[in-house]
C-alpha cells in the first residue's frame, strides 16, 4: 500500500502505483473502481515524479536495463506514448529532478559514481538546457587531479540463480601477485540502495588509494528496483536472508579474485548498515575479522514498530525471528576486532540499545572499540567536527586492525 494517490481535475480517475502485476508501475483507476488502466507497461520498477494534470501526463524514474541508474520518462494519461526526457547520450548515471506543477521546466542533477553532480534548469519536454545552476567545477577539476580508479559495477552470484548487484573500487594500481583487504560498505535493509551509479564522496576512494579494495553488495530485500519478489525475499527475516546472501556475494568474490586477501575482510555501514555489521562480524566470524557499526539497532524489539512491524511482523507472531535477526543475541561470537559508535542523542536507534549491546558485550567478556558522541543525533552532525572526527576515527582503526596495501 503506499497514498501516493492523484486526481484527475474533474475528479474521475486517479493514478495510483501499484506492485499488482510483480513490478512497481503505474495505472490510472476509475473512481468507482471498475476500470484499471496500466499506463507504464514494462518489466521494471518505476518512481512517480509527477502529474501534469492539465497536460495529461506522467513522469516518472526508470532505469529497465541497470537498477544502479535512474532516467526520467513520460506516459500520456491514456497509457500511449511512453517517451524517454533524459537524453539519450546520458548513458551512466543517476538524474534526479523537481519538475514544476506545469510540467515545462525542472531543476535536473546528475551525477555517476565517477562524477560529482551538475544541477541545471531545463524545459521539458525537450529537456534544452535553460541555465547551469551549480556546475560544480572547482570540485571537477581536483577529482579529476586525483585520477581514481574507475567504479566498477557487476552482479555477484551467490547461488541458485541469485545474482546480487555490486560495486567495486580498487586501489589505482594493483600488484601482480599480491592481495588487498577487502571493506564492504553495506546497508541491507528494505528502505534502502547502495549499488547506485551516482557520486558518493571521497572517503570511500582515499581508502582505495591508501591500498583498500572497497565494494557493496544489493541483497535480496533491499530498495533495488528489481521488482516485489526481490524485495519481499526479506518479509519477516530482517537480519537474517540479509546478511546471509553478503556473505554469500563476500565467499564468491574471495574465490573469483584472487587479489583479495581474505585474512583482511571488514564491513561498515550506518544504521541499518550497522547492524548488518554487526550482524556479519558475529554471525560469520570466520569470514569477517573487522566490522565499524555506526547508530546501530542491536535489538529489533527495542526500534521503532512502524518499521519494524511492516517488515517483521508482530514480536508474538515472529519471536523466533526477531530473535535471530537481532545480533546482540549472538554476541558471544565475537572474534575479531569491532567498533561501535553511536550519538547520545540518537532519537531513531537509542542510545539505550547501544549501551545495551555494550553491556552484553562485558558480559561476554568480549574487548572492542567504542565512540561516543554526546551531542550526535542519528546522523552525527552536532558539535564542532563532529564529522570529521568521525571518520578519522574509523580510517584510524581500519589502519590499526585491517591494514591497507598490498601482502
């Protein structure tokens, strides 16, 4: 269910989307319910932007050939001329756009995952460029003076036929013969996408030129726009299905590159990533030996229930579920080398669930690593360089418990 519902003017049909025929896309329904139009024909995802009613048309996000981009089309109202806006020599990239209520202009940004954004204003429908808003080019020239290794994207198979979406950043140089530690930047859960072909700051490359090999993995369950059955593969097995298939994409890229040195294998993420985390270094703790889990959920019973509920279920009916996605119960596996950090102030994943990981921890008699930000919220921006001390600190304990380079 979703209320993303639409008018006409006249107050006769409305658009609504809808994942009915396996993929999210777009009908226009009668008001008396009797009659269903299906105005994006397609097997793939779409993402409704806007409706142009006096125009009668749709626009909409899609990308039906790789789920790491995104482009923008249109639809008639009467489900004819679908029509492609963004540029066919844009082959690469995420666009994003803010269409007005007309439907004649849009702020469009682009980006890709080698390339920092340009925001522009264009006329649609022929998108002509109108004015460069912010072209970003001071940060364009110091990218390009860096000379990064390209992104590479790929599908790792995990087995059955599952093939999971991936990125990969490598050092510039690779010596022959030799092997790199591997980080997997992970997030896992249904609200969200890593794998994306859109820029994603720096940190993640300077940690690929100091000697890391840096990749993420989509599991089954996550946002990718590979239609209801995809994401419905996690329905009541959050921290669970997740974290098995990246290991799973983790065993395959050990065994098909062999420049990966599976003594230094790490995973960071935030939030959900961090209790994926969590979950990967101690329910796999001879495949992982380092993990960073920021503003971490430990326990699903203690996050909030509009979310967890919608996924999981009700704690009565899905007890053993919540219990064995929830890796503070599987602490007592714990290994290798672990930081946690979190804000004091964190009103979406409470502190009090991260002392309370902290304290089973103690009990385990386990030692790692922890960081405390008294003013931080959930995403760690209050207080002077907060940021910055943030991920110093985690470049400093990758350094120390997984070093960069090559063995």
């Amino acid at each position: 269910m979703n209320n993303d519902l639409r008018w006409n003017p006249e107050g006769t049909s409305f658009t609504w989307t809808s994942e009915r025929d396996g993929w999210e896309q777009l009908y226009l329904i009668s008001r008396d319910g009797q009659k269903t139009t299906k105005l994006t024909p397609g097997t793939f995802d779409i993402d409704l932007q806007h409706v142009d009613k006096s125009g009668n048309w749709a626009y909409f996000l899609a990308s039906p050939d790789n789920p790491a981009q995104r482009y923008l089309f249109r639809v008639g109202l009467d489900g004819r001329d679908v029509t492609r806006l963004t540029p066919e020599n844009e082959t690469r990239g995420t666009h994003s756009y803010r269409i007005s209520p007309t439907g004649d202009f849009a702020v469009w940004t682009r980006s890709d995952a080698d390339t920092p954004s340009v925001t522009s204003l264009v006329s649609l429908p022929d998108h002509r460029i109108i004015r460069t808003l912010e072209d970003n080019a001071d940060l364009h020239r110091k990218v390009t003076a860096l000379k990064l290794a390209p992104v590479e994207f790929f599908q790792a198979e995990i087995g059955d036929g599952v093939h999971l979406p991936a990125r990969c950043i490598r050092p510039p140089e690779l010596k022959p013969g030799h092997k790199y530690p591997l980080l997997v930047y992970v997030y896992g859960e249904p609200a969200g996408q890593v794998v994306r072909d859109s820029w994603g700051g720096l940190w993640h490359h300077m940690l690929a030129q100091q000697g890391y090999i840096v990749m993420s993995f989509d599991n089954r369950g996550s946002r990718s726009p590979l239609g209801r059955s995809w994401r419905r593969e996690a329905y009541r097995k959050i921290g669970i299905l997740p974290p098995s298939d990246q290991a799973a994409a983790v065993r395959t890229v050990l065994r098909e590159r062999p420049w990966i040195d599976p003594t230094r294998v790490g995973s960071w993420g935030w939030s959900g990533g961090g209790s994926m985390s969590l979950n990967a270094i101690f329910k796999f703790p001879d495949l992982y030996q380092t993990a960073i889990a920021v503003a971490s959920v430990p326990d699903q019973k203690h996050y909030d229930t509009i979310y967890q509920e919608r996924y999981m279920g009700l704690p009565a009916k899905n007890r053993k579920a919540f219990h064995e996605g929830s890796p503070i119960n599987f602490a007592q596996n714990l290994k290798g080398n672990l930081l946690l950090i979190h804000g004091a102030a964190d009103d979406n994943c409470h502190y009090q669930t991260y002392l309370k990981l902290v304290d089973k921890l103690i009990e385990h008699n386990k030692t790692f690593s922890m960081m405390t930000y008294p003013r931080g919220t959930h995403s760690i921006r209050e207080g002077k360089n907060a940021r910055r001390h943030l991920y110093e600190t985690m470049t400093r304990f990758l350094h120390e418990k997984m070093p960069p380079g090559p063995r």
